[in-house]
C-alpha cells in the first residue's frame, strides 16, 4: 500500500511536469477487436496450483485497496475467478492559477473492470471498461481523439495517468503472486 502512494505522489508531481510540456498521449494497449483500451496478460506462475495463485490474488485485492469489499465484485473459489473493479483519481493544472507551474486539482474519476482467473502454472488478468465518471459512460478513448472538438489538453496527462496507474497496479499484482510468502501455522 505504501508502494501505491509513492507511486502515485510520483506520478502527480510527474504529471505537472507532463502539463507543462506539450503532453503526447501514451502508448495505451488497444484491443484489436473491441478497439478499447485492455490492459491483458497471461502471467507464468511456476510452481503454484490454482488454488495458491487464487489465495494470492484475493489477497493481493486486500493489501493493495484501501476498501478490498468494493473492490471485489465476485470471488469464485471453486472456478479460481475475481471479478473486481475499481477507481482512482486524475489531476489537472488549476485554471484559475496564476503561478507557474500550476498546483495540480482534481479531474474527475477513472472508473475499471478487472478479472483475474487462475489455473495452474499461470493466471490471467483483464483490466477492461475504463471510463472517466461523468453523468453518461464515457470511454477514456475519447481522450485519444485530438480531433474532436470536446478535446481538451489536460486529456494528454489524464492518459498518462491511467497508464501510470495502471502499470503500477499490474506490477503490484504479479509481484505479490510471485513473492507473497505463505503464512506458517503456528505448533501448539
């Protein structure tokens, strides 16, 4: 968790930096099909059976959230799944400042979809549905559109973002599935 806000202190003092500068939008991975951004991996577990990998992972929804109950939607033991879901927050230059360079304000919340699913030897994860939280759904890849006339330039830094988190969430994941220790049981 301490991990987690030293990220994303990093990535908000990374961000006025990315305002300051005339921001280009990450390499975000795009599915082919669905043409929305996915953040999927198959991941090599050696070593581990499903239900290791499975006991890890919902314990990884624990130490990583600060509220795991909602950010687990569903955890199916007997079929090694988790469907969970989160959000965090984006950040943007203050419009009303007048000092350079500008204190960085709240941009709304990103909202996601995650799915893990377990078998021996390995795991998936699917990051989906990611969205800023607006009145209506609106997909993070409008962001993408430098052409429409609703773009606006924070929309740069909000992708930014989202990828930042995102890597570090993926990161925070495979690590604690490789390395999280099994608790001994105490002899009485």
């Amino acid at each position: 968790m301490l991990r987690f806000f030293s990220f994303l202190a990093g990535a908000l003092l990374c961000s006025g930096y990315l305002f300051s500068q005339n921001a280009s939008t990450p390499n975000m991975p795009v599915d082919e099909v669905t043409k929305l951004i996915t953040y999927t991996e198959v991941v090599e577990a050696k070593g581990l059976n499903k239900d290791t990998i499975y006991n890890r992972a919902y314990r990884w929804f624990h130490s990583f959230y600060k509220n795991p109950s909602q950010a687990i939607k569903s955890a199916d033991k007997d079929a090694r799944t988790i469907d969970g879901g989160y959000r965090f927050t984006v950040k943007r230059p203050d419009p009303a400042a007048k000092k350079d360079p500008k204190p960085m304000v709240d941009g709304g919340l990103v909202n996601y979809k995650m799915n893990i699913a377990c078998k021996d030897g390995r795991y998936k994860f699917e990051i989906t549905n990611i969205s800023w939280q607006q009145t209506s759904y609106y997909p993070i890849e409008r962001w993408m559109d430098t052409e429409s006339k609703s773009y606006k330039p924070e929309f740069a830094g909000y992708l930014q973002q989202t990828d930042d988190y995102m890597n570090e969430l993926i990161k925070s994941l495979t690590e604690f599935i490789e390395t999280e220790p099994l608790k001994k049981k105490e002899e009485w």
